[in-house]
C-alpha cells in the first residue's frame, strides 16, 4: 500500500473519530453546563450533582447514537481493508 494511501485512510480515520465522538461529547458539555448553571444559581457545591447527570446523559446518548457510531466504524474498516 502506497504511503499517500496510508495517510489519507489515517486521516479519514481521525476525523471518523472526531465525528463520531462529537455527538456523545456535545451532551456531556451541555450537561455539565447546566448543572454547573444550577449549582451557582441554588448555591449548592455537591460533587454528585455534576456527575450524576452527565453519566446519565451520556448513557442515554450513548444508547441511542451507539448503533450508528457502530455503523460508521465498520463502514470505514470495510473500506481500509477491502480496498476503494
């Protein structure tokens, strides 16, 4: 396999990653930022009011993007390892 082969499929892997990390880490940050929003508006400091929700939401977006990430990877090792 040619190097430039090589560097395109180790791109198309690292923004397959990034893609398909965003969506489960736009819920975390969105998470985490209104917990953090309520904590300094109750002024309530409790470590497991920001852990706790961001576990749940995550899991829960998890469980519902998972099959597609799932999708995406196997579409692109077909690719890498089959051939164009």
């Amino acid at each position: 396999m040619p190097l430039a082969e090589l560097t395109a499929l180790a791109q198309q892997a690292l923004l397959l990653s990034l893609l398909v990390s965003l969506p489960v880490l736009i819920v975390a940050a969105a998470v985490g930022l209104l917990s953090a929003i309520f904590q300094a508006a109750t002024q309530v400091q409790d470590a497991a009011l920001t852990h706790l929700p961001k576990f749940v939401a995550v899991s829960v977006a998890l469980a519902l993007v998972g099959p597609w990430m799932g999708r995406q990877v196997l579409g692109f090792a077909v690719r890498a390892f089959v051939g164009h």
